[in-house]
C-alpha cells in the first residue's frame, strides 16, 4: 500500500492497480496532514499535521490507537519510527526533536499522554527525568524531505527492516539522513540496549551531559572556492564563454557535433576572427592586443599544458605549447604586455614571455582563486586561510613586472561582502585593479589612499529582480562605465543568443547622497578617485595629454566651490575653511571675494591667511625646483666641460678648499632618490623631475657659473691669483668673480645684487653657509618687483665690460667706505623688505570690507 496524506485524511492506494484501498482519519486531527510513515513492520502507520498533532492507525483494522498533541503545537516536519522498539522520533519546524514511548501498549488512545515534549535551548535536561535528547543540539544540514519520507515509507511493502534510510534516525547508520548529524550521538542506542530496566517512567534512562560526546556548535568552515577565468561562464556547458573582455569573446563548443573554439575581436583591425579545433580540450583562456593564451587539465595520458598563440609575431611561428611537470595542472592563466602567466596545483605562478621563453618562478601562499594581468601589472588571488559561517578568506599579490620588478600588495586581505564569494576580477582600461564579488560590489584599488580597496558601484542596486544580476565584463575610469550584460534569472548569459552589453554608472557609497551636499561630495571624490590613474601613468612614463590632467582638477574644484557656497548660506564657516583646504591657489581668492561679498569678514581674514600659506608653499616648491635643475645644469655643463662623470666631478668639492664640500652634497641628498638611478642618464630626460619651462642657454651658462667647482689641476698661475685676491675679498665673493673672469661670462643681475646685499643676509642670518646664502637670495630677490629685476639685468649687461677689468684691480674699501657702503645696503634692504611686506602691511579688513560693499 501507499500511504498519502490529502488534507486531513491519509489514503491508501494499492500500488499495483492504484485503486484507492481506505481512508484512514481521526476526529482529533483539525489540520492538514504533511508526514505519515509506516512502521518497520508494516502494521502501523503514523502521521502528522502541521499543528502539531500526531496519531497512529493500526492499517488492519484501521483504528486509531495513539494520539499525541505538541505542546507548543509546532508543526511536525518528520518522522521516524525506531527500528526495534515501539517508539517514534519526530522533529518540528523549530529544529527540537522529541521521544515517543510505549506506543500500542494496549491503553486506550484518549488516556494517552504524551511524556516526551520538545524543549526551548536553556532546558537540555529536564530535572529528574532527564530522557531525552534535545534536538537545538544537533544542526541539520538542510530541511528534512518529508516527500522522501512518503516514497520510503511504501516500499518495503510492510516487509520490517533496521536499516532503512529514513527509518532508523537514531541508529548508528551511515545512510540515516533524516537529521543530519544524529549519527554522531549513536551512544544512545546502546544505552537503551544496556539500561532496559532502568528507566524512568517507561523512558530508558539517557547518560548525563558529562558522558555525552560533545557537540560543536560554533562556526562552520567555509567550502573552498574553486579557481576560475574571469568572464568565463561554467565548464560543464556544452556552449560556454571561455571568456569575455575588453579585447574580444572566445567561445567553446563541445556537443555532439563539434569541439571548436572561436575568437571574436571586438575591434577587427587588431586580428582577424578565427576559428580552432579544440583536439586537447583546453577549458581555459585568456585575450590580449598580443595574444591567445589557453590551457588544459591533465589527463591519465596526457600533461596539462599551456598553448599560446602569438599573433603579433612578424616570423612564420606564431604558437608555442609548453607542458606542465608530473601530477601539476594549471589552475588560472593571464596575460600582460609582453608576458603570460599560470597558477598551478603546485601553489606556483609561472611567467613566460608571449615568445615562449620561461621566467621566474614563485610561490603562492596558498590555491589560487583567480589571476589578471595588464601592461606590467599581475594580480593574484588566492586563499590564504578556510573561512567560517559562509565567508571565504582571501588574499591578493599586486606586482609589477617592468624593468624594476617590485610587489605592491604582498598577500593583504581581500575585502568581500558578508557570505559572498569572488567572481571577476581584473583591471580597468586605465590599469587600475578591479574586483567583483557575487553580492554585485564592485570595489577598486585607491592608490591615493595607501592602495587601499573602495567600493565603487553597487550592481544589484540596477537589477529589477532578486534572482537578476549583472556579468561583468570591462570597467572603463574616462569616461567612467561599468560594461556587463544583464542576466534575467541567472548568474552568466548564454552564449545565444549573443546577449547584448549595457553600461552601469559609478556610484560610491557615501552617506545622504539624496541631499545636495553628499551628492556634490560623493561627485567629488568619486572624481579624485576615478583619476588616480593619471598620476600614476605619468610616473610610469606614460605622456598624457595636458586636458586629460586638467579637466578632472577643473571639474574637482567647481564642486568644492559649490560646497563652499553651500556651507556659506548654511553658516558653517569653519566648514568653509576645510573645504578651502582642498582647493587650489586661484581658487581660494575667489573664495576669498564670495566670503567678502557675503559680508563674512572673519571668514575672508582666515582665507586670506590660508591664501599667503599656500603662496609660500607654492614658492618653496618652485624654488626647490629651479635648484634641482640648476642643479642638473651645473652637472651637465662639467661633464661636458672637463669629460669627467657627474660623480667625479662632485668628489672632487672636497678637495677644494675654497668651496665648502656641504654645499653641493646638500642639494644632492635632497634628490638622491630620485637622481640617483638614472644619473648615468640624461637628466633632463627624467620622467620624475621634468623642468617647468627650459632655460635659454646664456642662463644655463651662468647658473652653471655659479656653481662651477674647479678641479685642484689648475695652473700654479691661477692658485696665486686665488691666494692673493683671498686675502682681500671674502672667499665667496672671490671665487664668483674669479670663476666670472676665468670663463669670459657677464655678471647676471642677481649676482650683482647678492654682492651688494651678502652683507645684510649674513647680519639677519651669521649661521649660514654659502649655498645657504645662495637660497636666500634667490628668495629676497624674487620678492623684488619686476621693475627692479630688470634694473640690475639692465646694470649686470652695462656694466659688464668694466667688471671684468675691475674685478683684478678691487680694493679692501676703507672704513668709511665701508660704513657708508653698509648704510646704502641697509637702506636698500630695508625698502627691499618693505616692498616684500607691501600686499600683507595693508590692513586685510579694511580692503575685504570696501570691496564687499562696493556699490555695484
């Protein structure tokens, strides 16, 4: 017979004719039926509801014999009689299981009550009678299928048996799957056997919590995810995506018909589709400008390998295969600018040149997850730990495969979504790294903030419905498009029809981006973020046109300005001055006028402040400019003048009594790093220190001058006239006049001014050295007006015939010379340091104040 609950009832069909026998039912059961399960000798049968009823039928007879009410009327999700005994083990929706003894032991069903109840968490025993297992102990690892329970329950045809799968839940049996891990507590079972007269109640006696085996309730691992090709649909399809990208789609066939791969190229002008036999079975691939990249698993036969395909070749050979050593299969490849790479079972990544010459070789700190490669950049992912309660715990290596190879990420923590997994990952266009996790996070590295990893765009924000989602294929940073292609109901498209691209627009995830200000401030640093790339292609030698680096600026500081004005009509001038922080120069005066003419003196005062702060930074760094490349000047003119390297010529200062060996070392240390690996090289080719505008050579000459260091070979001639003009003149003075006359070249202007005031500048500052000097007159006589500039380089040009006769023929001044002489420097000084604090002495308010409220 086969037993079918139907509503309140339970009909029994004979299975061979499927005639419907009898209708078994009970006037206590007042909700419908969802469990029923013959007992191990096919004479009884029970059921079920899903208030937490339970009766029993003697099928004979069809009387009803027992009945049992739940307590807490939970509905009952399974049943399962024991094997030997006269007792049924059931479990409810609240994940308790329950004990019921001594069924059909000739009592009437009305004077039966049920002994055995389900428990909450805090009650495992129950004081004195303490027979029973609580089910909240035991974690199932899915629902139990009632409808298994159903098609069991017949088919033995009332034949008994103890080892049925669904029947013997508490016995020690590997196939009972009703409750997932019962098996473990299977003490139980010869605990009864053993204590048969000890029982309380007509309940065999369960041991103590103390001899219980214990139970692990805490965080379960995480299954390991396998590794995959990013934009590459499931192996086991017959028509799959081997992978979809920026460059093109490869497309694998396996059915009945054929075994082919086709290469689609987005741009035909880059190659040519093709079409290969897929003979090895290759179930991965990779696409670049440059190449086909594909591999295999191993077979019994054959090694796993790695087959490229070199389009870019100019000789006749455009494919290498290479083969894997014993027992290592690959598990993830890519492809670079000039380069491949594998994973491989043995926790190694293999890079070889797309020519097919092997590279180096290194070790992953644990299975490889997914790689991606871009110019020189590879990115690897990997597990470096077992994640517990769903998440998976990975790890990334960012390294840089050029010339200098270097690692950016050494293994840091991969950031997921709670409970998610990895499911594409690989660069923008622009070479930023890029991930995707199965919640539809896109997050990409912020090299601006210490190569750390944002989150830029939610997709399932854009899915209609909560099966739908989006597949990855390209990000884009100018203009700023995610390209993916929905998926209505599946995780991957299907290969047809060819599904069609669509663009997602970038979002980060700041707060209130309904209000006005966390728009424009979301806008803000989503700009910063998203052209990070341009620092970083100018640092790798990369030439980018002037509009790509000022536009986004642009664009950036019109939206601060916006803020600013925002948090002006809200009264929050302490704000304004952060934002004022972020803005450049010209933008701060003129958020200087708007706090003017809004009437906010305070605030205009405090960025006028800020204003003559960022003005002298600005000056600083130009002047640290124009020092390193005089700097380079000085060592290009004295390798050219005397043949000598750079390096030389430098070590040459310290036998030179007459020009202090600091000075030179000085600038030296402040470049070091940035000089030092390419100084055998031209310097002006630096991709690092670029000078702002080139110098015509008259003042690459003198500043040459300036600095020109003599090597101890000169004539006895010219160490005599050293030695007798330093007895008359400071050395500084004399080794600038003596380097002037020796080389034939005029005075500039700002030699003939810092002759006239070194005096005043070693009175304000004794303790400075000659380069020290140096610096600080190239500071005061910036200050000076253009006016005056051009006087001394009018003076400097008129007077530059007679300095070269009168520089031999100078005196030491007499005293009164000498008195007078310091008297016009420090006039001269003194108007020269009026002039400096000319724009600041005038008061700031009182400027601000008539400009505000100016009739307009």
């Amino acid at each position: 017979l086969l037993a079918i609950p139907v509503d309140k009832v339970v009909k029994l069909y004979r299975r061979e004719t499927w005639d419907n026998q009898v209708d078994l039912s009970d006037t206590s059961i007042t909700q419908p039926l969802n469990v029923v399960v013959w007992s191990p000798c096919g004479q009884y049968l029970a059921a079920g509801s899903v208030n937490g009823s339970i009766v029993v039928w003697k099928v004979e007879t069809q009387e009803c014999i027992e009945r049992m009410k739940h307590e807490k009327s939970y509905s009952i999700c399974g049943l399962a009689w024991h094997p030997r005994y006269e007792q049924i083990a059931y479990t409810d929706t609240e994940g308790n299981l329950g004990l019921w003894e001594d069924i059909g032991d000739g009592k009437k069903p009305n004077d039966k009550v049920a002994s055995a109840v389900t428990k909450d968490y805090e009650d495992l025993f129950d004081g004195d009678d303490d027979d029973y297992l609580n089910g909240d102990m035991i974690e199932p690892p899915s629902s139990p299928n009632t409808g298994a329970n159903e098609d069991h329950g017949g088919d033995d045809d009332l034949m008994p048996t103890s080892g049925h799968p669904r029947r013997a839940v508490i016995d020690d049996d590997d196939n009972s799957l009703d409750i997932g891990m019962i098996k473990a507590n299977s003490n139980l079972l010869e605990k009864e056997e053993e204590d048969d007269d000890d029982q309380i109640g007509g309940f065999p006696a369960l041991p103590t919590s103390s001899t219980q085996q214990p139970f692990y309730d805490g965080p379960r691992p995480t299954p390991r995810q396998k590794p995959f090709q990013s934009g590459s649909t499931p192996v086991h399809l017959m028509h799959r995506f081997m992978v979809w990208n920026s460059v093109g789609i490869i497309r694998c066939y396996n059915d009945e018909q054929d075994n082919a791969i086709d290469i689609e190229f987005h741009d035909t002008s880059i190659h040519h589709a093709t079409h290969l036999p897929n003979s090895l079975n290759h179930t991965m691939a990779d696409l670049s400008t440059e190449a086909i990249l594909l591999a295999c698993e191993s077979t019994e036969e054959l090694a796993s390998k790695l087959h490229c395909i070199y389009f870019s070749s100019w000789d006749a050979n455009k494919e290498w295969t290479v083969d894997m050593p014993k027992d290592e299969d690959i598990e993830a490849i890519c492809l670079g600018q000039g380069w491949a790479a594998c994973a491989t079972s043995a926790l190694l990544v293999r890079l070889f040149t797309v020519g097919g010459v092997q590279k180096e070789i290194f070790c992953l700190p644990g299975p490889v997850v997914a790689m991606a490669g871009h110019g020189e950049q590879l990115m690897v992912i990997y597990h470096r730990g077992t994640g517990f309660d769903g998440d998976q715990c990975l790890g990334v290596q960012l390294m840089e495969l050029g010339k200098k190879k270097k690692q950016i990420l050494h293994g840091d923590p991969l950031s997921l979504t709670k409970k998610s997994y990895l499911v594409w990952v690989g660069f923008s266009a622009e070479g930023t790294p890029c991930y995707v996790d199965s919640e539809g996070i896109v997050r990409m590295l912020n090299r601006g903030l210490g190569n750390t990893w944002i989150p830029v765009c939610n997709t399932r924000e854009h899915c209609k419905g909560k099966s739908d989602h989006y597949w990855v294929v390209g990000i884009h940073e100018n203009p700023q498009q995610l390209r993916c292609i929905p998926c209505k109901g599946a995780r991957f498209p299907p290969t047809l029809p060819r599904p069609a691209v669509a663009i997602l627009s970038f979002t980060l995830p700041y707060c209130q981006v309904t209000t006005e200000k966390g728009q424009m401030e979301e806008q803000y640093w989503r700009s910063v973020v998203f052209h990070n790339y341009v620092d970083y292609l100018s640092k790798n030698g990369y030439e980018l046109d002037e509009n790509v680096k000022s536009q986004p600026v642009k664009e950036q500081q019109e939206l601060l300005m916006k803020l600013f004005a925002l948090s002006c009509k809200l009264e929050r001038e302490f704000r304004c001055v952060e934002l004022a922080d972020l803005m450049t120069q010209n933008v701060v005066n003129l958020a200087i006028k708007y706090a003017s003419r809004s009437r906010r003196l305070n605030l205009a005062q405090r960025l006028s402040e800020m204003a003559v702060e960022k003005a002298s930074e600005l000056a600083t760094a130009l002047e640290d400019e124009e020092e390193e490349e005089d700097f380079r000047t000085h060592l290009n003119a004295g390798l050219g003048k005397t043949g000598t390297p750079p390096d030389k010529e430098v070590s040459s200062n310290k036998k030179d009594p007459l020009v202090p060996s600091a000075n030179v070392l000085d600038t030296m240390s402040k470049y070091s790093k940035k000089t030092s690996s390419s100084r055998a090289a031209n310097k002006q080719s630096s991709p690092v220190i670029k000078p702002l505008i080139p110098k015509p050579k008259s003042k690459q000459a003198s500043a040459a001058s300036f600095f020109q260091v003599r090597t101890p070979g000169s004539s006895e001639k010219r160490v005599g006239e050293r030695e007798e003009k330093a007895r008359n003149e400071p050395p500084e003075v004399q080794v600038t006049a003596q380097d002037n006359a020796e080389n034939k070249r005029p005075k500039t202007g700002f030699q003939m001014w810092l002759e006239e005031n070194r005096a005043n500048i070693l009175t304000d500052n004794p303790d400075l050295n000659e380069a020290e000097v140096i610096k600080e007159g190239m500071s005061r006589f910036r200050i000076l007006s253009s006016e005056e500039r051009m006087v001394w380089t009018e003076k400097a040009k008129g007077g530059a015939v007679t300095d070269l006769t009168e520089d031999k023929k100078r005196k030491r001044p007499t005293a009164a010379e000498d008195e007078g002489k310091k008297n016009e420097e420090h006039k001269s000084e003194d108007s020269n340091v009026s002039k400096k604090k000319k724009p600041l002495d005038q008061a700031t308010n009182v400027r601000l104040s008539s400009f505000a409220f100016k009739q307009s």
